[in-house]
C-alpha cells in the first residue's frame, strides 16, 4: 500500500530529494509517495512570487504513479486561493489538464484545471 503525503524541510526530506535528483528548495512544498520507502517526491514551488510552479516529480516510477503524483500536486494547487498554476515545459499531457502555452512553458488558473480526462 502506497501513501502520498507532504513532508516538511528536514534531513529526511533532503536525504530523498537528494537520492531522486529533486529539484527541491527551502520553502517549496514537497509530497512523497512511499510504499515502504520513499519512491518518488512532486515539488511545487512560487514562480517569481506570483504563480505556483509544478516542478516536477522525481524518482524511478511507472508512468501510471507520475500521473497520479502529478494530478495530487495540482489537486492540492486548485484548493489554493486562485492562483496560476505554471509547468515549465510544453507538453500534451498539460494541455489535456486545462494549461496553455504561455512565455515558453504552459499556465492554467488553478480553478480551472480538468482532472476528468
């Protein structure tokens, strides 16, 4: 059985953002699935104070768990206040989930992200 949960800054939190290559901060927000061990981590970050930036998820996983790693962070980011939403990449699995192409990557408002597909 799999959780995914947000960890917090802490020495455990940087040992696995280390291991996965996560591009991970001080003050960005990080969930981690674990299923025994910590198997993957999805980074949300601010993007130049204004927008909440999907950064990625990192670890070694099937595509069917990046997926669902991928649509909790943008569950957790359309509960925020309303806010944009920014991916800094171009990609037809975004655009299925709401975002366009805007200044090289892609955005949605995160009160207007599908997850029904």
């Amino acid at each position: 059985m799999f959780t995914i949960k947000e960890w917090q800054n802490g020495d455990e939190l940087q040992s696995v953002c280390k291991r996965l290559h996560a591009d991970y901060e001080e003050d960005d927000r990080a969930f981690v699935l674990v299923e025994g061990e910590p198997l993957a981590v999805g980074i949300l970050s601010l993007y130049k104070g204004t927008k909440v930036l999907l950064k990625g998820v990192y670890g070694d996983i099937d595509e069917r768990y990046r997926d669902l790693m991928c649509r909790s962070l943008l569950f957790f980011a359309s509960n925020m206040n309303p806010i944009t939403v920014r991916v800094n990449e171009v990609n037809d699995y975004y655009r299925a989930l709401g975002f366009t192409e805007k200044e090289g990557g892609m955005e949605v408002n995160n009160k207007e992200i599908r997850f029904e597909h």
